[in-house]
C-alpha cells in the first residue's frame, strides 16, 4: 500500500486545499471513519506547508471507534444529564466538589 497525497496546506492553520477537485476531502474522512484507510500528516520538505496523506487499509475493515473517529457522533442529552457534576451528591450530604463548611 502507498500514501497518496489528498491535500496541501500553505501554512499551519490555513485550509486544507485538495489535490483533486474530483475527489473531495470528506470522502477520505469518511472512508477513515468506516476503517477503510489510514490517514496523516507530513511536513513539506522545501517549504512552510503541510501535506495530508490517505493510505488505503486491507480487509476486513474495523469501523473506529467514537473517540478515534474524525467526525464524531453528537452525544444524546441523556449523556450530558447524568453526568452533570453540580447535582450529584456525597454521603455527607454536600455538593460534589464543594467542602462541607461552604454556602
């Protein structure tokens, strides 16, 4: 398997610009989601810019998982509720995160 270059950046923070028009960027971002390919990043030898580079993975492909992925799957509400620190409580009766003594 080889890199292909997919995009080049001028400088670091500047978008990402494709090398072919035909194939656009989130395609590859989603055949990396579905553990179809790899991709990375490499400095320009000769200049300030950047290259992303896409290798394609041999079968069978293994979808990533959430926290691996490029474009990450939004939590449900429920997630967000039970984890909201400010309402759970201690044996003693205190707010977590906040000392015994405290208003």
């Amino acid at each position: 398997m080889t890199w292909i270059t997919i995009a080049r950046q001028s400088q670091a923070g500047a978008e990402w610009v494709a090398t072919d028009p035909a194939q656009p960027i989130e395609l590859y971002k989603q055949k990396y989601d579905q553990g179809m390919g790899a991709m990375a990043q490499r400095r320009k030898r000769n200049s300030y810019g950047f290259e992303l580079l896409y290798e394609e993975n041999k079968k069978p492909h293994k979808i990533r998982q959430d926290h691996l992925r490029w474009n990450k799957a939004s939590a449900s509400p429920a997630y967000y509720n039970s984890n909201r620190a400010s309402e759970k409580r201690t044996w003693g009766g205190t707010i977590k995160g906040r000392g015994k003594y405290h208003d």
